[in-house]
C-alpha cells in the first residue's frame, strides 16, 4: 500500500527541497513555516503568534502554506526558514494526507528539532476522520514531537497556549536561547510502544 | 414542503395523544402525522427531554406491539429522561422483551437504553427481582453483550448461584472468551471465588464497550440543562465536598437524596431499601449514614454495609476509613471501573465546558482518596496513560501532576513511553512556571517511588498470591529490576534540568527546584533505606557553583556533602546483591567536581588546576589566558565569589577596625582564625552548606599560618557487589 502511494507521487527535485541552513540568519528575526490543508486555522494561529511574540524583542514572521514544495518565485526573497509546524487536524482526513506528502519535501535538518506535528480538534472522538495513533506513528517515523491543541474550537486561551508553546521551540531554534533544537531532542530516550497496542476495552 | 413541515412540530401533548391514540395508524410511509409526531417527541426529549409519566406512557406505547419496528426504535431513542426514569418502565421493557415480539434489533434497544439510564431508575428492587429472567437472554448473540452489561450494575452477592456460572462458563466455551463474558465472570469470582474456578487474568482490564457515546452524552446534557440554576450556582461555588453526615441535618428515617448529586457525578450514598427502622433492626449491617462521630465507627466497623455505588466512598471520609481498614476486592475493583468510565466519558470522548467544574471536582476528590489511602487507582492510571496521550498540557494541569505523583512502580521503559515522553514535550515548550510544576511532580513521583511503592514492590513479589496487606487494589505485578528503574528515572530527570538549566539560563526558580530534587536524590539511602547513590551531574554543580544567587551556592554544597555521607553509610552496611550509582567512574566524576569547588573556593586557584584542561565546563587553559583577566584564580574565593560578595562586604565592615580600606586580606596572610570566623558569619546568615563543606572536604593545618590544606576526597573503593 505504502509502495503504491509513493510511485503515484510525482518526484520531488533537489531544489525545491527546503533546507534549513542556506540563508543567512538575521538577527533577533525568527520566521516559521506553517503548513496544513485549508480550514485548519493557519491564520488565527499566526495571528497569536505574533500577538504573544510583540513583547519579547523577537521579531517574528509567520508564513503559512497549504502544500510544499514552495513557489519558486520568492525563493530569493523569502528569509531563512527556522522553524516549520504542520498542522493536522483530526476531524479532516485531507489535513493529514496533505502533510504526509509535504514532509517528504522538506530536509532532514529540520527533524532534528527544527520542526513538529501540531494536532488539533483532539477532543471528542466522534468526530475523528484521523486516527491518533496514526499522527503518533508518523511523528514516530521522523522522530519528531507533535503537540496537541486547540486552535478553532475551544476558548481563546488555548489558542494562545499553543502559540506560547510553539514560541518557546522557535526561539531555541532561531538560536536565542543557549541550548541548540539537537541538544532539546536529546533529551528523548528511545519509546518502544508503536508496534504493541494494548488492548483497551472500553466502556 | 419539508420546510414547512419543519416549522409548525406539534407539541409534546398532541405528539403523545397520537401514539396512545389506539385507532392511529400505523403505517410508516406516506403518513404526515405520524412522522410530525414522531418529530415533536424528538425535539422535545432532546430539548428538554421527558418526565418520568411521560416515559411511562410512551413505554406503555412501545410495548403495546402496535407500531413497526423502525418507529418503535426511534420511540426508544427518545427515551431521554429529564430527572428520572420510573421503575414500573424498565420492568415494562424487560417484560416485553420476553414475549419475543419485537425484533432483535429493538430488544437491543431497550437494553442499551437500560444500560444507559441504570443510574437513573429510581428505584432497583423489582429490577433485582427480575434478575433470572433478565440472565435468560445471554442465551441470544445478539443480546448476549448488553445483557451482560446491565447484569454486571445489577449484581449483588446474593445473585451469584452455581447455576448460574455454570451457563456462563458453557457458553464461554461455546462462543470464546468474549469481554462481556469475562467481565461478568470476573465479578462473579470476586463475589463468591469459591464458585467460580476458571482462572481468569487479574489486570485491570475495562470490559465493556462503549457503542453509544452520542446518545450517552446527550443524556447527560439534558440532565445538566434540568437542574434549576440557583442549585447549578450554588453547587459550583461550593469547593469542597461534604461529608454527607445525615444523621446531624436530617431525618435518617428519610431517605437521602442530596439535590447537588443529581449534578455531581459522585453518586450519592444510596442503599437499596428504606431507611426504616423497622427493616434495619432485620439485618445487623449499619449504614454509614446513621454514624455521627468517629467513635460510632470504631464501634460498628465490622458491621458497616456499604452503599449500592461503591464509588460513593470518595464522598465520605468514614467510607473511606471503613474501605481501607476491610480491603475487599469487588469494592476495589467497582471503585476502580466506576472512576475510569466517568473519567474517560468527560475527559476523552465528550469534553465540554460545562463539564470542566464538574470533572475538576471530581478529580479533587479523588486526590483526596489517594492521599488518604497513600495509593493510586490502578484503573485511574490506565486512565491517565490513554489522557497523556492527547493531553494539550493546560486543561486540569495542577490535579494531572498530582495523579501522576502516584503512579506505581513500573518499568522505566513504560513510565517513560505514557509518563516521561509527554511530561518532557510539555517540560520544553513551556515558561518556567511551568517548567518549575514539572519539576515538583517529578520529585514528588520519586519521593513516592522511595517511600511507599518501594516497600509495597518488594512486599508483593515475596507475597505469591495477589492479595496484598499494603494496598487496597491489588495488581499482579511482573518483575522486574526495580531499582535500576528508579535509577534511570534519577538520571532521566538529571538530563531534563541539564538541558532546562541552559534554556532558561539559570532561571533562580527551576534551580531551586532541581536543587530540591538533588537533595532528595542525596537522602535516599540514609533515610529511605534504598541502595542507590546519584550526584548530580557535573554540568549541574557547576552551573550552581558559579550562580550569583548565594543560596544556591551553599546548597550544592551541603548536596555534596551529603552525597559523601551517603556513600560512606552505603560503603558501612554489609555488600548487598544490588547497588546502583556506585561505580569508579562515577565516584571520579564526583572527585573532580570536589576539587574543583575548594579549589576555586579554599586554594584561590579557579581555571587553573595542574592538568592541560581546566574540568570546569573543560574550558581549555589557553582560553583561560586568553581571556586576559588577571588573577583570575581569586575570582571565585570564599571573600571575592560574586554571590558571597554581598555577605564578605558585609562581615569585613564589622571585623576590620574602621578606617582601613574594606577588602579582604591577599589569601597570604589569611590567618584561619579570619577565615573561621567568616564562615560563622555565613553560617548565621543561613548558608551552612558552605561551612559544612569545608568542614568535611579540607583538612585545615593547626598552626595560625596558611598552609596548602589538603581536600580529602571520597575513596572509590569498590565493593564486592557493584556493578562497573
């Protein structure tokens, strides 16, 4: 099934990979990359964002896409990407099939904590089209952390927790703590629990 | 024309005229009033759902048998009560279902819908009277699982009879171990384990399913809506839950029904039967309303009854005291089922806002249980494991760190797969309040691994069968190495405040934090009586040597010093099979940090020790010159370190006579009665740490001149039993 998929997907060049470290950085300047399908609230997340962010001293640019590769018309123009979150969203099957090919575009610099899954409408599972177990393998394959939250539903305080919880991954990654994203993922001992589901019954 | 129909629903009178109407017509197709009926019950049960007669009546509808089968299902679904459900319905149901009538599909209808409202039925008795025949149906596939559920809520001791067990075992074989099966046949060995000899898995597992989660909540938000709002606001500022001590308020003749437990999910204490007085003198069990005080429990401990809802204990403390002191496991185990279902069913399948009050309160409570009985709720941290999963870090956080603090002693692997790995993603990308939150919940997690799980470990692996004279819930446990697994959770948390430290530089809060962790970790052996020595890793005692905060300083220092003290108890006691944490290098890794810190506090030689590389943060000693600050070996002495500054300023100015100049004497003619008195002075203002330190690492010559004293380290003399 895996194999099928893949001969299906067209092949992606070496330059429109996205790489993290062939642009200069800048200075107090941080920018982030969204992706996710359309309806998963890229905008109002942004908006947070860079609400939370006016008062730090950082400045913060947020660029949202619906699919990588990226147009290669900006490429000269658009800065140096530090941070990138895909976003799921458990109730849209077409948000996770939508990241599942956009993270084939992006290297592999970026898993080494330069990037993360973020996961919403993870509450009530009546609506789910999209398994966690499925977002949790993926986030296992390229060993990356994913973060569950609420952007649209909900009370806005959530919203900003998530957008404060992103912020602390994008500024160690755009290098203004003392710590590099590598050294944060270190931190993780090896998990063994993909393969073995235990069997819960429910009531 | 679907428009209009939609607008003009008749009301809920003439909806229910027209099905106890015996000359209305049944047809399905094509007929306007029934499907208006039909949807004027509909909105209206979902609105504000129906009152006890009007349930009646529309069950006496439904088993009249004159409707098809597809109305009679939409008729069940809107069953939805707004305060109670009348005996007389459910036994009207279940009667019906025994004529075979209806369809499968519908008797299974009425069964979930039993299933769903048990909790709502006002009254049991003729439900427990009609428990043979109810036991008849398992007979059919079909009903087999829901029949099973609503058995499990209806047994009672006194049901469990040998040919009962016998069908069921028969029909275990018959059609396989199913859930439904095993789970009625686990409550029944727990009732009587003479009966029942099939030996059956004794883990924690939940066995039914949950097929109508929808229709479930919906229930349950009718009931919300139900409540009138004085009581709703009233019942929410209330923060504590009382005790429910009748026998002050009320009458006990009456039978109790709090209002504030039709909202709260705790059930109330309830039993089966009245109150009179008359049918207590017939059984010699007293209910726990009737007791006043906490001598009239001592008095009736042995003949206390329990109340129907096992759950109620988390309500009243003498349930509490009474659970405790007579452990039985089918109370343990409806206790556990009934917290994991209420759990999950508002935390994980339908959260709303309106449940948030409700589900703190109950989480409160149930940290006050486990508090109380010094043990958490095996199901509840299954429970917990599945919430980490998807847990966004905000909702309930102060009570999920306290639940956490409670898990059992596991695998590391496992703890850190359900426990470790979402409490590290919330650990990184959050503030240092946060962070800070993390950090006690860890330590408290250890302090309870040390202290109780520890003992209840080892007292369930010399102990063959499973019960268990330290805990309440008993889990079959498998072994495993557990003291190398609180080791690795030592170090686990040892790289996590490593790595914090640095992110948020130094932050004074999450170093008083991981100094409190530290100063656990250096007690375990003296005090807990646990084979297992841990220093803090060397990126750690640097970062808090050269702090600016004072404090911080003499902690780590009295750290070390109890580190060495722990070594020396363990080096004292008689080899053991198994020690952790007392290995060559890591004694040497200690030994360096030792000579490190006196030499930078004692010798005035910081940065500049013998060897090509300094081990402070290996800061190569060309890149010490380098820098150009001279005498840079005083730097970091007891007068001239930046957070003891403030203190040397402070003691100079009174012990030197006033006119000379206020700096501390070159390290040569210190004399060490100067310098004794200095570290009085440190020790009065509450920095002991420092004095102790010197006092156990540096040999001080006698004679008043300075001379080179030698810091004695910990020898790494290593014992039969340890591992290298």
């Amino acid at each position: 099934m895996a194999a099928e998929e893949e001969s299906k997907m067209s092949e992606v060049l070496p330059r429109e990979i996205l790489k993290p470290f062939n642009k200069m950085p800048v200075r107090n300047a941080a920018t982030v990359l969204l992706v996710g399908s359309y309806g998963t609230g890229k905008k109002q997340l942004a908006k947070s964002m860079v609400d939370v962010c006016t008062d730090t001293g950082l400045k913060l640019q947020v660029r949202t896409t619906t699919s990588l590769p990226l147009p290669e018309e900006n490429t000269d123009t658009r800065p140096r990407i530090d941070y990138i979150a895909f976003i799921i969203d458990l109730t849209n099957r077409l948000s996770f099939s939508t990241v599942q090919s956009a993270v084939q575009c992006v290297d592999v610099e970026y898993f080494l904590g330069k990037a993360c899954f973020v996961v919403t409408n993870v509450k009530g599972t009546s609506d789910h089209c999209v398994e966690m177990e499925e977002v949790s393998r993926l986030a296992d394959m390229y060993n990356t952390m994913y973060i569950c939250g609420g952007i649209k539903e909900g009370d806005p305080d959530e919203r900003t927790t998530l957008a404060n919880r992103l912020l602390q991954l994008v500024e160690v990654s755009a290098g203004r703590k003392k710590v590099s994203p590598l050294l944060v993922d270190l931190t993780c001992r090896q998990l063994s629990f993909q393969e073995e589901q235990t069997e819960f019954y429910t009531v | 024309m679907a428009e209009e129909v939609r607008k003009q629903l008749p009301s809920l009178k003439d909806s229910l005229s027209y099905f106890t109407d015996e000359s209305a017509s049944t047809k399905v197709r094509g007929n306007i009033k029934l499907q208006l009926a039909l949807e004027g019950i509909e909105q209206h049960a979902q609105n504000k759902g129906l009152s006890p007669d009007n349930i009646l009546s529309l069950t006496l509808v439904i088993t009249r048998g004159q409707f098809g089968d597809s109305t009679n299902s939409r008729l069940v679904k809107c069953l939805i009560p707004a305060t109670t459900v009348p005996e007389e319905a459910a036994v009207r149901a279940i009667s019906w279902i025994c004529t075979n009538k209806p369809s499968k599909s519908v008797q299974a209808f009425l069964l979930r819908w039993l299933v769903l409202v048990y909790d709502l039925i006002d009254g049991k008795d003729k439900l427990h009277a009609l428990y043979g025949v109810l036991f008849f149906f398992i007979q059919s596939d079909v009903l087999c699982p829901h029949v099973c559920h609503l058995l499990y809520l209806l047994t009672r001791k006194q049901d469990v009879r040998l040919f009962r067990v016998r069908p069921l075992l028969d029909l275990q074989t018959r059609v396989g171990a199913q859930p439904h099966l095993t789970g009625l046949l686990s409550l029944y060995k727990l009732y009587r384990p003479d009966l029942v000899n099939v030996p059956l898995n004794k883990t924690p597992r939940v066995f039914f399913k949950q097929t109508d989660k929808a229709w479930a909540a919906l229930i349950r938000q009718v009931q919300l809506r139900n409540c009138p709002r004085e009581e709703r606001d009233q019942w929410l500022k209330t923060t504590q839950i009382p005790i429910t001590n009748i026998f002050n308020d009320l009458d006990p003749t009456k039978e109790p029904l709090p209002k504030k437990a039709k909202l709260d999910c705790i059930p109330a204490i309830g039993y089966p039967g009245s109150l009179d007085q008359s049918s207590a003198a017939q059984s010699d069990k007293v209910p726990v309303q009737l007791i006043g005080s906490f001598e009239e429990l001592l008095q009736n401990l042995d003949n206390l009854e329990l109340p129907s809802q096992a759950a109620a204990v988390l309500r009243s403390q003498y349930l509490q005291h009474f659970v405790s002191c007579h452990p039985q496991q089918h109370v343990a185990h409806r206790i556990g089922y009934w917290l994991y279902r209420t759990l999950r069913q508002d935390l994980v399948d339908c959260p709303s806002a309106s449940t948030k009050p409700r589900v703190e309160k109950l989480l409160k409570a149930l940290i006050n249980f486990t508090d109380f009985l010094q043990e958490g709720v095996p199901l509840c941290e299954m429970f917990l494991w599945e919430y980490l999963f998807t847990w966004n870090g905000l909702d309930h956080r102060p009570q999920i760190l306290q639940l956490i603090t409670r898990s059992r002693l596991h695998p590391f692997q496992r703890l850190n797969d359900y426990v470790l790995e979402p409490l590290r993603r919330l650990f990184f990308t959050s503030k240092v309040h946060c962070k800070c939150q993390i950090l006690a919940c860890l330590t408290e997690l250890l302090r309870n691994c040390v202290s109780v799980e520890w003992a209840r470990y080892k007292e369930t692996q010399s102990n063959e069968e499973g019960t268990s004279s330290l805990s309440l819930f008993p889990v079959d446990s498998e072994m495993f190495p557990a003291l190398q697994s609180i080791q690795e959770l030592v170090l686990y948390v040892d790289r996590l405040c490593v790595v914090g430290l640095q992110q948020e530089d130094g932050h004074a809060m999450l170093m008083h934090y991981t100094l409190g962790f530290f100063e656990l970790v250096t007690q375990l052996q003296r005090r807990f009586d646990l084979p297992l020595v841990h220093a803090p890793s060397a990126p750690i005692v640097y970062m808090a040597m050269f702090d600016t905060n004072a404090l911080t300083v003499a902690r780590i220092c009295a750290i070390m010093c109890g580190f060495r003290q722990e070594v020396t108890s363990l080096k004292q006691k008689p080899p053991q099979e198994e020690s952790c944490g007392f290995t060559s290098s890591s004694i040497r890794n200690f030994n360096n940090c030792i000579l490190d810190i006196c030499d930078a506090l004692w010798r005035c030689k910081a940065f500049s020790s013998g060897k090509n590389e300094a081990s402070i943060f290996k800061v190569p000693r060309a890149l010490v010159k380098q820098t150009g600050i001279d005498s840079i070996g005083d730097s970091f002495s007891l007068y001239n370190h930046i957070a003891l500054q403030g203190f040397a300023h402070t003691f100079l100015q009174k012990s030197l006579p006033s006119g000379t100049p206020i700096t501390p004497r070159p390290r040569s003619r210190q004399s060490t009665l100067d310098r004794s008195s200095y570290l009085d002075f440190l020790t009065s203002q509450g920095l002991e740490g420092i004095q102790g330190f010197i006092s156990s690492f540096i040999k001080v010559g006698k004679s008043s001149t300075p001379c080179s004293s030698a810091p004695s380290t910990a020898s790494s003399t290593t014992t039969t039993g340890s591992r290298t």
